[in-house]
C-alpha cells in the first residue's frame, strides 16, 4: 500500500518501509519490527540522525549512486512510513517498472559520531529492489502515483473553495493572490472589466455567491454578491482585503446581503476556507438576526458600564459635598463664636452652647437666643443702676468690664 502527499508532483511519495512485525534474515536471523523499535527510529530522526539524509539507492549499494533521500518519517501503528523524494532518475525507474519494493536499512544500536553516545535505533535508509526481506513490504505501485495525487488534489481544492466543477475548482486554486491591497470594489469599473475579459463565468469565480437561474449563471450583475477578487495584472486575483470584506458582509456589516438563509452557511464556508489560505482565523458564524441581538446587548452593556461610572462619580461628588457642608457649618460655628464673644459673652458660655449645637440637641438660632439670655443680663442690670450717675461714662466701664471678665479677645 502506498500512502501519498497531496502535492501533485511525480517525485514526492511516503511509503511503510519497516512494517511491524516478526520475519527471519539468512544473515541476521530473527527480526522484529515493534512499535518501540520504529518510534525510537523517529525520535532520533527528528533529533538529526544519522547526521546525513539517508539515500534512495539501487539493492544497498551506494556505489550506482543515489536516486533520492528520506526526507521525514513517521513512526505509526502499521509501521515506519518514510517520506522519499526522488530525483528525476528514480521517477523514470519506478515509471519503467524497474524495481518495485523497498528494503529498509537501519541499525538497532547507533552511536552518535558527534558525541560518541549511543542512542539506539536509527534509520539508515532504503534501497530500491525486486526481492525485498521483509515479508510483509508491500510494492510500490508507482503507475498508481499520478491518479491517486490527482484525485487527492481535487479532494483538497474542493474542500477549500466549496465544490464546483473540476475545471472551475482548478481555476479557483490556481488564482494569484494580494495579501497587501486594499479593497475597492466598484461593480460598473471591475464587475465589467472581468465580465469583457472573462465572461459571466469570470465574475461567478470573482464572488462568493450567485444567484443561479435553472442551474445556470445569470446575465445580470444584481445576481452576484460578496466579491473577493478582481483583475490585476490581467489576472483574476483574490485580494485578502476583498475576503474579510466579504465575511464582514455575510455577518450583517453594512446592512448585510440579500442571501436566502439556507444559503448563508454555505457562503460562510468558502469563505472561511478563502481566510485559512491567507493563514487567518476566520470569525464566528452567526446570522444578522443574531448581530443585532449581539449589538443590542453590547449596547445595553455599554449603557450599564455608563451608568455604573456615572453612579459612582455621584457617589463621590455627595461625598465631596458632604465634606463642604461640614467645612461650612464649621466655619459658621466659628464665625459665630467670634461673633458672640466680640459683643461681650463669656467664651465657655458660648463654647458650651455650640457644644450642644454640634451634637444636634438644638439648632444655631435657638443656640443664639441661649446666649444672649446668659451673662449679659447681669451687666445689663449693673449698667443700668448707673444710669443716674453722671461722674462716670457707663459705656467706658461696661467694655472695662467685658475685658476684664474675658468676653472680648485680647489685643496684642
């Protein structure tokens, strides 16, 4: 059984060259072939060795020259799968039916030539030839080669650009691409140019959707949608601009486009595929009912996270008039004590009234009507004894007597 690549390319082949298994060699007696065995092979192949890419010679003799290399193997439960690329000599011997198995070499004990450590099993390389010793070797059916590459081709292209006839998958694949450009898209400038260099077909393959009529392509531009490619150079080219431009549509950006819901995912498909040959990840599928479901919730969010700052910018403005308030009510307590102790009251009189203010007992009027009933009734009364007497100013002895008691400050 041969195991191809996909590339479609004569030279390029993986093939079991060590199936697993038990068998007996006139030289070397029993042989068995474990997975243990073939994995150490292809840990110390990727590890680089041996140090040389091992050949693709004719019966193990190094002296015809080499007609190929391993370039890679793998080590899988069938056995150890190498992948040989061979020169244009080895093609024409496997064409030519000239030898059609492989005989494996390889050595359960290598020492590492660099180091001087031994590493265990490596593979050596292969030989082309018609007597194999390994029992269970299956042949290489070279003739097979072309068909089966090509069959793997069209499998691969089709899955990429979502189906098609052959010839258009061909097409597809083979279009030059722009990864740097930036998308201009005008229906009557490009739509046009393409339809005058290659017809209706030209511009089915320039878009990710027409609108078929009876299983044929449409004389009208309006049945085309989402178009990711355009001439350049005289080339039908898919621009990587033009594919993102195309997917931000189906998915509802500007507007979205007229395409039946059925068909949406198919679209989405061939253009998901288009992403992964720029190496992009395409987006999440969703429909455009589905988006403004989506942005209204990123609104409605958006709006919550507004109001949540606005709150909180609230909550700290009524904090800071918080603390204004409580400044200003104290510079009204202050300004009021001076007040009352420059008009001649007792400062621990008025100290002990706002004392009762500031615990909320009573209010700064009430506290005002307090004060003025205290001490100052009794300088009231002394003052006005005196009034008969005319040997003295009553004035000038009331502010002696509000120095003296403490009601006015002292000047320094």
């Amino acid at each position: 059984m041969v195991e191809l690549t996909t590339k479609f390319n004569k030279n390029d082949l993986w093939h079991n060259a060590l199936p697993i298994g038990k068998f007996y060699h006139a030289v070397y007696g029993e042989i068995e072939i474990t997975h243990e065995l073939i994995k150490q092979m292809a840990e110390n192949f990727k590890a680089g060795r041996p140090h040389y890419k091992p050949p693709v010679n004719i019966s193990h003799n190094d002296e015809n020259g080499s007609y190929g290399y391993v370039d890679d193997v793998e080590a899988r439960e069938d056995g150890l799968w190498v992948h040989l690329v061979l020169t244009e000599e080895g093609v024409k011997l496997l064409e030519g039916k000239k030898f059609n198995y492989l005989s494996a070499e390889f050595t359960p004990e290598y020492v590492d030539p660099k180091s001087g450590e031994k590493v265990g099993a490596v593979f050596l390389g292969v030989a082309l030839t018609n007597r194999p010793a390994h029992p269970y070797m299956q042949p290489l059916k070279f003739s097979d080669l072309v068909e089966t590459v090509k069959a793997a081709v069209t499998k691969a292209i089709t899955f990429m650009f979502g189906g098609g006839n052959m010839d258009e998958v061909i097409e597809l694949a083979e279009m030059p691409v722009d990864e740097t450009s930036s998308w201009d898209w005008n229906w009557a400038r490009d739509a046009d140019a393409i339809i005058e260099k290659l017809g209706w077909a030209g511009l089915a393959r320039a878009c990710a959707y027409v609108k078929r009529e009876g299983g044929k392509l449409p004389e009208k531009k309006e049945a085309y949608k989402l178009p990711f490619a355009k001439l350049k150079n005289g080339k039908l080219t898919i621009y990587k601009s033009g594919v993102i431009a195309a997917m931000r549509a189906l998915l509802g950006a500007r507007g979205g486009v007229d395409i039946s819901r059925d068909e949406k995912k198919t679209v989405y498909n061939k253009l998901a595929r288009l992403y992964r040959r720029f190496n992009m990840e395409p987006p999440e599928f969703h429909y455009e009912q589905e988006v403004d479901s989506m942005e209204l919730e990123a609104r409605v969010k958006q709006l919550e996270e507004e109001l949540a700052k606005a709150k909180t910018a609230l909550e700290e403005k009524d904090k800071e008039i918080e603390e204004l308030n409580k400044k200003i009510a104290e510079y009204e307590l202050e300004a009021f004590k001076v007040k009352k102790v420059s008009e001649g009251y007792k400062p621990a009189v008025v100290e002990q009234v706002l004392e009762m203010v500031k615990a909320g007992e009573i209010k700064l009027e009430a506290a005002e009507k307090i004060i003025d009933m205290s001490e100052k009734v009794e300088l009231e009364q002394k003052y006005f004894a005196m009034e008969g007497s005319k040997s003295e100013n009553i004035e000038d002895i009331a502010m002696q007597d509000a120095k003296e008691l403490g009601y006015l400050k002292k000047e320094v």
